[in-house]
C-alpha cells in the first residue's frame, strides 16, 4: 500500500491486490471514502460532500494521473 498525503482534508491511498480499473481510494478526514479510476477519474464507489472536497481530490488525480497510474500498476502487475 502506498499513502500519498495531500490537503489536510484528504489523502490518496493506492493498495496492491487490487482487481478491476486502475483505480486510488480517497479518505478524507471527516471518515467518508471514495474509489476513483486514475485514468477517467469516474468516482466507482463512495460519495462525499459538499462538491468542493470531491473537486479538489479529483483534480490532484488528474494532475498526478502518471504518478498514481505507475504505482498502481507497480503493486498491481
């Protein structure tokens, strides 16, 4: 498992082991988590609000697409 820590709101977690699209887990502080495709950034499970949390968690995955998509591959050969 690799933790990537972000916003204080909000940290990025990618585990090995894992089965279906390349995807990250988002946990933010408040305890809600969401799964997100890396590459469509397409939220498969979970919720959270307000839209502004989900927004800047969605935009660090796309900024940092190649970096979570290489690790994800990396502990999910």
């Amino acid at each position: 498992m690799t933790t990537y820590d972000s916003i204080d709101d909000w940290r990025i977690r990618i585990n090995g082991h894992e089965h279906g699209v390349p995807h990250v887990h988002v946990e933010f502080r408040d305890g809600s988590r969401i799964s997100v495709a890396i590459a469509t950034r397409q939220v498969l499970v979970g919720g959270v609000t307000p839209a502004k949390r989900l927004k800047e968690a969605l935009a660090d995955i796309e900024a940092n697409e190649a970096k979570y998509l290489g690790e994800y591959r990396r502990l999910n050969p």
